[in-house]
C-alpha cells in the first residue's frame, strides 16, 4: 500500500530497532518475533552485538501485515503472501472507513523521513474525500498523540515532530483564512484566544479558532505568550466577551492557580467575562466557584459549548 509513497524516500532515517517497530506499528516486540521465527516474515539484520536492526522496507511491510491482521486476516495466511500480494490485499479491503489508518501510517513514514512530498501526497488523498474538520479530528489528532508517545519513548526526535506539526499548522492557517472572509453570522458573543506567557504549543488553540470561526462566531487569536496587562483592552472588542486559552505546560503547576486569580483580577474586575480553559494544566488549578470560568478536558468538549 505504501509502495507509491516510499518511491522517492531519503536517508534520514532507514535503520530502525524492535522497539522503533513496536511503537510504529502497534505490534509488540514479542509478537514480531514470533512471526520472523515462525513465520519467516521479516529478516531483520544484526549488529555486532547481535541487536536486530530493520530498514524501511521492512516498516512499510509490517504497517501492511498489521493492516490486515486488524482487518481479520490471520497472520498464518498472510506469512504466505509475497509482498506483492499484500499490497494487493491491503488495496482491496481499503475503504472510507479506513482511510484513516493508512494515512496515520503514511505521515508517520513522512514524519521519519522529513518527506515533505508524501506529507502533501497524503493530505490530498484525504482532501479528496473529506473535509478538513474531519482530516483534523480523525486523522490529526490521533496522529499527534500517537507523535508525543514516539518523542516520549525515544523513538524520534524533536525535529520529527516539529517538522510534522508545523505542517499541519500550515494546514490549520490555510483553513482559518478561508474562513475569515466570510462575515460573522452569529452576534451574541465573541471569542478572544491566546496562550500565556512561554506557551507556544499553539495548534490545540489554534483548531479551536477555527471552529468558532465555522461555527459563525467573531475571533481575535492573539497566539502564544501573551502577558495578561495586555488583555483588558480587550473587552471594548465586544459586549459579550469570553476568552478561551489552552494550558499544556504553562503556567507550570504551582503557579496557575494564581495565573487565573490574577486574570479575574485584572480583566474580569470592572466587567464580567467568561474565561474558559483547557490542556493538561488545568487540573493542577485550584477550581473556584467563579461562575465565568469554564474547565473542558478536551476540545470535542469545548465544541458543544458552542
């Protein structure tokens, strides 16, 4: 399945350990094993130690195998398929459905390989079937958390995962421009979002954006590191103000209980607002009973406030 997409690949990274593949593919470094022994189905060479090491072609075999070992097919009879075969195999059972997985598979690849060309490749193949909220929610974002497990576990780089994010970033802009030229139809409120000082993990934020802007509500997006002094100005931007801002490693964890005191000190003062917050940070805040403040863990749970 993947062969198109490994045509032009480079040589940043062709050399993979067992661990590398357990956390690529899915499949336990136990279970990898048993089926080179048994079942022959990879060959993997051997250092000096005599570690087992992999190359690309042999990730893009596993993605496949695992494929349709989670479509049902038994690993029995796909040990009896040339590679060939189950390329065509995995052609034949793709659907809709699907698609999903073999894109996360595909960009992942991308991300190893700093491939810039598969990265778009990819995308327009789902552009081609769905919209862009869904790439976001059914293939972004499960990409990005399968991306922060990989970092976590040493098995890429914080260039990998730069180099991926801020290409979907790119696509999150794009869409948020295209949006932007379409006049608010719903009045009632407004939204001004932005990140605090020394936050720059934006695209969680950034998404959000784009959704209330979908959803016909007026934005400002401030973006990272913005100082709270800043921000009272910002309530002559509407009559009904709430902001919205994403916590993922500021302020750290001994600190944000007074981040929000203080934001209600000097913003919400003189003039009710709502404050409503999200990211992993949040559940190190000391919860008020404010009533302008709003805590979701997660961002689908943002959206049905909308």
């Amino acid at each position: 399945m993947f062969n198109y997409f490994l045509e032009k690949v480079n040589n940043i990274k062709q050399t993979f350990s067992i661990k590398d593949l357990e956390n690529l593919c899915g499949v336990k470094a136990h279970t990898i094993r048993i089926w080179e022994k048994r079942y022959n189905l990879l060959s993997p060479d051997r250092t000096e130690t005599n570690i087992r090491t992999y190359n690309l072609k042999s990730l893009q075999k596993l993605l496949n195998v695992t494929y349709l070992v989670n479509s049902g097919y038994k690993i029995s009879r796909i040990s009896k398929l040339n590679e060939q075969e189950i390329n065509e195999y995995v052609r034949s059972i793709v659907s809709d459905n699907s698609t999903k997985n073999q894109a996360i598979n595909s960009f992942k690849i991308a991300m190893l390989n700093f491939d810039l060309e598969l990265f778009l490749g990819t995308y327009e193949q789902l552009e081609s079937r769905r919209n862009f909220r869904q790439i976001f929610t059914d293939v972004f974002i499960p990409l990005l958390k399968e991306i922060g497990l990989l970092w976590q576990t040493d098995t890429i780089s914080p260039a990998h995962e730069h180099f991926v994010t801020n290409l979907i970033k790119q696509k999150l802009l794009l869409n948020i421009e295209k949006l932007q030229y379409s006049k608010p139809t719903k009045k009632e409120k407004a939204f001004i979002l932005f990140l605090p000082e020394n936050e720059i993990h934006e695209l969680g934020l950034l998404y959000i954006n784009y959704e209330i802007l979908l959803h016909g509500y007026k934005a400002i997006y401030l973006g990272p590191s913005i100082p709270l002094d800043s921000l009272p100005n910002m309530l002559t931007f509407h009559e009904n103000t709430v902001f919205v801002s994403y916590f993922t490693i500021k302020p750290e964890k001994d600190q944000i209980s007074k981040y929000v005191q203080s934001f209600n000190e000097m913003i919400c003062k003189e003039r009710e607002c709502e404050f409503w917050m999200l990211g992993k940070q949040i559940m190190h805040i000391s919860k008020s009973s404010a009533p302008n403040h709003r805590y979701f863990d997660s961002i689908s749970a943002l959206l049905t406030e909308l």
